[in-house]
C-alpha cells in the first residue's frame, strides 16, 4: 500500500527518484520522503540529491526517525521549506451507503459548485470522481481525488466553513471512494497529526491506518 500512495504522490524517473508532485504543473517532490509501516519503510529520494548525501540518509532513516537530524543533512543540499508527518489509511470493503444528499459532478453539474467550490470546475475533469453533499442546489462538502495514478487515488476533502462539523465531508467520501473503487484503483486517504477534524473523519469512517507519511521539502 504504501509503495501504492508512493506512485500516486508523486511522479518518478525509473529509478524510483521522485521528480514532481502528481498534479497537472505538479511543484517539485520532496527531497526525502519516507512511508513508515509495520513491516517496515519504503525511503524515496529527490532525483537531484548527491548519491552520497542519499546513502547518507540511508543510513539515518531508521526507526524511530531523528527528524531534527534529517534536517540538518536535507540543508545541506538545499534549504528546508517544510516538513511533513501524518497518518495513512486504506478503506475497509465496506464503507456503507452514503447520504441521498450526495451527488456525483459530472460536467452538467458544475453548477452545483459556483456557491463554494468554484475553483473546483475548471480542473473537474483532474480531479475526477468528484463526489459533493448537496444542501439547496449547492455543494457544501466535496470529496474529490488529489492525485491519481494506475493503480491509486488519493483524497482531498472540503467543506465550506459554516457547514463544518455536522458529517457532511464524510457521506462524500463514502461515494468518492465507492467510485474509485469502481475505476479499478485504491482509495487512500492521508492527513498530518495537526488536522484534527480531518482525523475525525477517518474515524467516523472506520478507516484503516496502513503507515504513516513524513516528508523533508526544500526550496526550488
């Protein structure tokens, strides 16, 4: 799975070297970034780092993570504009029935999204499938893919301020994943340790931790 989420961050050379981030005029990947598991850790790299700083990192990406360490080593290739940790999760079979509310957006029912997410319609057809819970002919909570590879896609969840809190993000994702399920690939889903309500939707979704997620990101 995690070698899964991998593939479907980011786009790599064929040696397995990140090179973008896996969106349409995607910024660059993270110098390191490192899925940890339960039977272990898959480490991938920036196809610009010097081979012996990657041995280096090799050598210090152990459990458990000396992340103030890795730092240091990262700038000394470029500055560090970030860091990034968090949970990962897989669906269970099932995800039970989604609220009738929740509506598929397809290219007709855009303008389902002018109220709120009307940023959303000129790149639908990147994020497809676009799931949306429907409150008066207008989309309050979206659950649409990130990012989409062969093989996976990875989450991302809105839902406008004054309807937060109240389930709605969750019955999109139950027919977001649904869908994708539907196309072939796997639905992930992945947050940092600071979003809490992000958290709580994984939860409510009886969702699976698979690994968690850290990254070094550096300047361009």
């Amino acid at each position: 799975m995690m070698q899964i989420q991998a593939d479907t961050l980011y786009t790599m050379d064929d040696q397995k070297r990140l090179l973008s981030i896996n969106e349409p005029d995607g910024e660059q990947a993270p110098a390191l970034f490192i899925g940890i598991t339960s039977a272990g850790q898959c480490s991938y790299y920036h196809e610009q780092l010097p081979i012996n700083l990657i041995e280096e990192l090799g050598c210090e990406s152990g459990l458990p993570l000396d992340i103030p360490k890795l730092i240091r080593m990262v700038e000394t290739f470029k500055p560090v504009k970030g860091v990034w940790m968090g949970p990962a999760y897989a669906f269970p079979e099932k995800c039970g029935e989604w609220h009738p509310n929740v509506q598929l957006i397809e290219s007709h029912r855009t303008f389902l999204l002018e109220e709120h997410f009307s940023d959303l319609i000129e790149r639908l057809h990147e994020k497809m499938p676009v799931a949306a819970y429907v409150m008066e002919n207008s989309a309050v909570a979206v659950c649409c893919s990130a990012r989409v590879s062969e093989q996976g896609a990875e989450a991302s969840l809105y839902t406008a301020p004054h309807f937060r809190g109240q389930g709605y993000a969750a019955e999109a994702v139950k027919c977001w994943q649904h869908h994708v399920k539907e196309s072939g690939r796997i639905p992930i889903y992945s947050t940092s340790w600071d979003n809490v309500a992000s958290q709580a939707v994984a939860r409510k979704l009886g969702l699976i931790q698979f690994g968690v997620d850290f990254s070094i990101s550096t300047t361009p």
